[in-house]
C-alpha cells in the first residue's frame, strides 16, 4: 500500500503542479509572492535604521559611548552583509535542488528569526549581541528569498514580458528599503518589538501561499556544490565588508580607521583571498560564481552599472536622514525625538519617484531594450545629486521635494529595464546562479557606499568641526576644558548622534557641566538650534563631497549601461528529456534516461536556436497564425509519453506521404495540436501528471504538455498534417528505460 501511494502522491502533486502552472494568472500569482518576499527583505534591512534610538533605550545601551559603536554598526550592517554574501551560494542551489524550494525555505527562515529578534529577555550588551545574531540569521533567510525570486519570475513570464514584471519586483524591493523608515518612525516608539514583529505575519503568509501556488517550472541542473568556491568567496567578502565597517571608526588618534593593522589585514587579506577564489573558480567543474558569464556583454554592462549605481544610491539614505534628523527638522521645530519618524515621512517623494517610472521603464524595456533607459535614468540620478549638492542646508522643502522626485524617478528608469536586461542575458540553467551574482553585486554596493559615504563626510566635518564646536561651546559659557573634550571627540560620534536623532550636546556635556551655566544658555545648548547651526557649516563642507562622489558613480554607470548593447534576450537550446543539448554542427547528443515528469523542460542548454524545420515555415495562416507545411522532415518527429513508475510510451508522428502503409491508418492527422487520455493498467484507471513531449527532427523538444486530474491533455504547437502511430523506436538523443508497467495512450479520434 505504501509504495503504491508514494507515486500517486506524486503523480497528484504533478498534475496540480500542471493545473497551477498552466493558468494564465500563474505568472501574476508568482510575481505578487516574490514580490511581497522581496518587500518583506528590504524592508527590514532598512526598518532599522529608524527604530535604532527605541531599540538601545528598550534593551538599556548608550550608543554613544566608544565601546558600543560597533554594536551600532553590526545591527545596522549584519544584515546587509550576510545576504551580500550568502545570494550566490544560495542562488547556484536553486539551480540545482530547485529555486521555488529554497525561496520557501527563505520565507521560513526569515519568518522564525523576526519572531527570535522580538523575544530577547536580556539587556545591555548581551541583548545587543543576541540582536545581531538574530539579524544575521534573519539574513539568511532574505538572501534565499531574494536569490531566488528573480530567477522564479524569469522563468514564469515570457520574455516580452520580464522587463514588466522584473520592474515591478525590483521597484517593490527599492522601495522597501525607504518604507521600511516610514514603518521603523512609526512602530519603534509604540514598542521597539514591533519593528521585528511586523513581519511575522506576512512571511506566514507568503510561506504557506508560496508552498502551495509556487512551483518550479525552470531548468535544474544536478551538480555538486562548489564548497571550495563558497568557502573562499565567503571568507573574502567578509573580510572586506568587515574591513570597511571598521575602517570608519576611530582608531587611536586618527578619525578613522583606515590606518588599524586590523583594517588594512582585512582588506588585504579579503582582496587575497577573492583572487584565489577567481582562481579556484576557473578550476572546479562545477563552479558557485560562474565567470563564464562574464563574457556576456549585457550581464557584465548591467552588473557593473547596478553596482555603480548602488554606491551612488546606498548612502544617500543615509545621508538624507542625517541631513534631515541632525539639521534641517531641529531648525524647523521638531524636537530630536520626532525626527526619526518624520525623516522617513519627508523622503516619501523619493520613493513615489521610484513606484511611478520603475515599472512604466520596464515595461518599455520589453519593447525597445534596456539600454536607453538605464542610460537615461542614470544621467537623471546625476542630474539630480547636482542639484541636492546646490541647495543650501536650510533648504526650501518643496525644492527638496521636487529634487527627490527626480533621483526616485531617475533611479527607477535604471533599476528596472537593468535587472531585467541582466535576467534576459542568463541562460536558463543558469538563472538563480546569474540572479545571486547580481544581487550580490547590489547588496555589496549598499556596504560598500556606507564605507565612501561615511568616510568622505568624516573627512570634511574633521576639518572644521572640532574649531566650530569649541569656539561655539566657549561662546555659550561652557568652560574651555569641557569644550576641548567635545572638540577631540571623533566626528563620527556626531553622525551617529544625529543618524540616531538624539540631541548629542544634553548628553555629552552631561548634567554636571550644564548646571554651572546660566540657565538660558544650557537651554539654548541643549535645544534644537545650537547643534544644528553648529555643524552646517562643517555638514555642508562634507555633503559636496560625498555628492560629487555620487554623481560621478551615476555617470561611470550610465557609460557601463550604454555599453550593454542593443535588446538581447538569451535563447537556450532544449534538448529531449533527460539528454544533453548540442549547438548547431556538434555531435549527437549522449543517449539518456527519460526523466521522471514534472512541470516545465528537463534540460536547457545555451546555444543559437536552430533554424526552424522546413515543416514549420510555410502555408496560409489559420486562426491569425502561420500554418507549417507537410515536409520530407516530419518523419522524424516524435511523441513521447512519460510518468513516474511506467514505461514510456512512444509514437512516430509522420506526414501522409511518408509513414509506413501499415500504419496508414494508425492516427488522425494533427491539425496543429494532438488531443487525447493517458492511464494505466486499464481506461478506467487515467493517470494525473504524466509528461508528452514532442521531439522534433533536431532532438529538441517542440511541445510540452502533463496530464490533468482525469488523465487527458492537449499539446499544442506542432506542425499541421502529422499523422501519429505507435513506435518502439526513441527519438534521438533518449533512450527509454525497460523497467516499470506498461503506460497506455488514446490519441482522439483512434479507433477504441
């Protein structure tokens, strides 16, 4: 009883599997899931970093203090670095295991680890480290999520579709990252649990609707996994990752920490270690990070603008809230501890920019090609952070507004005709691969533009704040000791005061300080126009630099995108069920087992496409499509039938003229399509999920079609004027296994 149930649990898993995926609301069904998944990441990498002032005073731990600035930046960073790292491995195994499992898997993971961030019952530093082992873990699971979700949708929708649809899932990511500030202002001063808690819901969720609806329908390739490749790769970009987080704190005397032993062994030593893991990659057979890619033009040109374009975008989030949080809301009436929650609200034009030209761009994309308008966008986004570095630091909101509109609007024309030029190019096999090497290239860039960000800001308020802090300290009565103190302290701890939106001076100076001045001047020091009047001057020195930066990373990205190309769209070459695909010219391909069935081809392999037998080119149109003419070829086309446990079935599918007198009689001719029931044993006994496909004259497949739950199927897409009839002969390329019971097919309109 159990081995009979094992298959027909299958064979019903496949025809729901066929039912599902035969739907034309599939592919919306797999974008609004992977989209709500890649939603669900991105917003918690950025949730955050507005929620950071209620999580250190819920878990009673000062910020501010030396000792815990490196607490501050792993929770900030912990996360961005583990899916930087871990999307490659994770995207090369849903090649080979399978991309739909390991992106449920992602929402798993991700769903417990917000609930373990939530449940700390300790405090002070032990909380802290508990949090960002949670995040790291949390991490996990949003780097299966998004090493997955675009190769899913690539392979759901057509190709003059994908830039759409990759469009809409790449805005929806995008924007995450700039809701996440809205949710983290609004959740995090109700209770700091929320920010994680939030989450839970919708990662339930979408765990049991992706389960259910989400099936794999691309190309798995077995192979073994690459562990030298991701143990090398692993090792160096963390070191690096690690060396920049640390390269920007203080060291000794030095506002930095670029010149830290540690630092620069990290750097080093990771940089060493990437090379040996090129080197270990062009040795393997089966290797993680495929450089082969590389030598597609479009793949290289889009990933080298995406990482260019996310240095040039990752730190002007951060920039912004501390442009917004230290200076602008403080001069404008907001107490510190508003400003959080209306930071996120006053950088909602940038994410409207965004929702409004992401997926319009990459619905164009489909038509014309991406390269226009990832060009386009990207000299927009340069346009752009040329204004923002015009505008004065008290500056009119409605211009700053407009201003953001345009980088959202400019962002959004790049992101979505990119990421789906980058998917288009992969070949099929390759996709969660190629999908992994792109995001890592994404989220890397994120780190990587904290680091230049934080440095070049660092850089300009250590040239004039510690003069302007002490000069204004004395000013106010403070005494010249107390006033040297604060000036030597390192400007970052003046970032971090005000990307936290505390007011720095109340607790730097401290009570003692504060009660031998006059009590109108400890007011004005600890209100909310001292501080910001105080590093403007110094901010602003700082903030040209940085967008200068910027803008030259959006125009180098515009060149990168501009040398992608015209429209490319990768065609991979299927082969018969379980054979090896060849290019045009090359030997015969192996024979091979039949594979068991299941939704979409077997094998895909990256080669031209041949040119179309003589029996699909000509005759007059029917229903508005190109009717094919009978031909000499149609001999050699075939029908092959396969379910788990049977024998597989074949037929030879010939045109009038030439197929055998004896089987004259055998099959109705195809007008187009081939109708009919698959079963077992006997009639009465129809066989769910059993696999047809029909193998043209080259040993490709031209047809593919599974069974429903009463056992019958439609294939359609063949040539008109076959005529099928029973074979014991394989088509080329497969060699059908002896063993298993015997598989019946009723072709309509045979005899009983």
């Amino acid at each position: 009883m159990i081995a009979k149930s094992a298959p027909y649990r299958s064979a019903r898993r496949q025809a729901r599997a066929a039912a599902d995926t035969s739907s034309p609301q599939y592919k919306w069904i797999v974008l609004s899931n992977t989209t709500l998944g890649v939603l669900m990441a991105t917003i918690n990498g950025s949730i955050m970093l507005i929620a950071l002032p209620d999580i250190f005073r819920g878990i009673g731990i000062d910020p501010l203090q030396p000792g815990n600035t490196s607490l501050l930046l792993w929770l900030i960073m912990g996360y961005l670095v583990v899916t930087a790292v871990l999307v490659v491995s994770f995207g090369r195994m849903g090649d080979i295991y399978g991309r739909v499992r390991m992106y449920n898997a992602g929402f798993a993971v991700f769903s417990v680890f917000s609930v373990l961030l939530s449940v700390t019952w300790m405090h002070g530093t032990a909380a802290a480290l508990w949090l960002i082992l949670m995040r790291v873990a949390q991490g996990v699971g949003g780097a299966m999520l998004m090493a997955n979700s675009n190769a899913i949708i690539t392979d759901a929708f057509p190709a003059d579709q994908r830039g759409l649809a990759l469009g809409l899932n790449q805005v929806a990511g995008i924007a995450g990252s700039f809701m996440g500030l809205v949710l983290g202002g609004l959740l995090a001063p109700v209770e700091w649990r929320l920010v994680f808690l939030v989450s839970v819901p919708f990662g339930v969720f979408g765990t049991f609707w992706a389960y259910r609806k989400l099936h794999d329908t691309g190309v798995r390739r077995p192979a073994r996994l690459d562990w030298w490749g991701n143990l090398t790769f692993a090792v160096g970009l963390i070191s690096v990752l690690v060396g920049i987080t640390y390269g920007i704190q203080p060291y000794r005397g030095h506002t930095m920490g670029w010149t830290n032993p540690v630092v620069l062994a990290a750097l080093i030593g990771g940089v060493a270690v990437l090379v040996v893991f090129g080197i270990v990659e062009t040795r393997v057979a089966e290797p993680m990070f495929r450089m082969s890619l590389f030598r597609i033009r479009a793949f290289t040109a889009g990933n080298l603008a995406s990482l260019l374009s996310g240095m040039g975008r990752g730190g002007l989030m951060f920039i912004l809230i501390i442009w917004l949080q230290g200076i602008w809301l403080p001069r404008h009436g907001y107490s510190f501890e508003q400003t959080p929650l209306w930071a996120g609200i006053y950088m909602l034009p940038l994410t409207v920019g965004f929702l409004v030209a992401g997926p319009v761009s990459g619905w164009l994309s489909d038509r014309f090609g991406a390269r226009p308008f990832a060009t386009g966008g990207m000299l927009v986004a340069a346009g752009s952070f040329v204004l923002l570095a015009l505008l004065p630091v008290d500056f009119h909101y409605g211009t700053f507004a407009a201003i953001l509109l345009l980088n959202g609007i400019g962002m959004g024309l790049f992101a979505s005709p990119n990421r789906a030029g980058i998917m288009n190019s992969l070949p099929a096999d390759q996709r969660g691969v190629g999908g992994g090497m792109s995001t890592t290239f994404q989220n890397s860039a994120m780190v990587l533009s904290i680091g230049v960000f934080f440095s070049l800001m660092i850089l300009g308020l250590a040239s004039s704040l510690p003069h302007a802090l002490s000069s204004g300290l004395v000013a106010q009565g403070v005494s010249a000791a107390d006033a040297d103190r604060l000036a030597a302290l390192p400007p970052v701890s003046v970032l971090f005061a005000s990307l936290l939106g505390y007011n720095p001076l109340q607790t730097l100076l401290g009570p003692a300080a504060l009660a031998h001045l006059p009590a109108g001047h400890a007011a004005y020091l600890t209100g909310r126009g001292f501080f910001p009047a105080l590093i403007s001057g110094p901010f602003s020195t700082g903030l040209t630099t940085a967008f200068a930066f910027a803008i030259v990373a959006c125009l180098i990205a515009a060149v990168a995108s501009w040398l992608r190309g015209g429209k490319y769209v990768h065609t991979d070459l299927p082969t018969a069920a379980g054979g090896t695909a060849s290019a045009p010219g090359a030997p015969e391909p192996v024979a091979a087992p039949v594979a068991a069935a299941r939704p979409g081809p077997v094998v895909v392999a990256s080669a031209p496409p041949p040119a179309a037998p003589a029996a699909t080119r000509a005759g007059p149109p029917v229903d508005g499509r190109p009717r094919p003419a009978p031909d000499a070829a149609l001999g050699a086309y075939a029908l092959l039938v396969t379910a788990p446990g049977y024998r597989p079935a074949m037929y030879a599918m010939t045109a009038d003229g030439n197929r055998p007198s004896a089987a004259a009689d055998a099959g109705p001719r195809t007008n187009g399509r081939i109708t009919g029931l698959v079963y077992g044993p006997g009639p009465d006994s129809p066989l769910p999920g059993a696999a047809l496909r029909a193998v043209g004259p080259q040993g490709t497949v031209v047809a593919y079609a599974l069974t429903g739950d009463d056992g019958r199927f439609q294939l359609p897409g063949l040539p008109h004027g076959l005529s099928p009839a029973p074979s014991d002969k394989a088509p080329r390329g497969v060699q059908a296994r002896p063993d298993g019971a015997a598989l019946h097919l009723k072709l309509d309109g045979t005899p009983s």
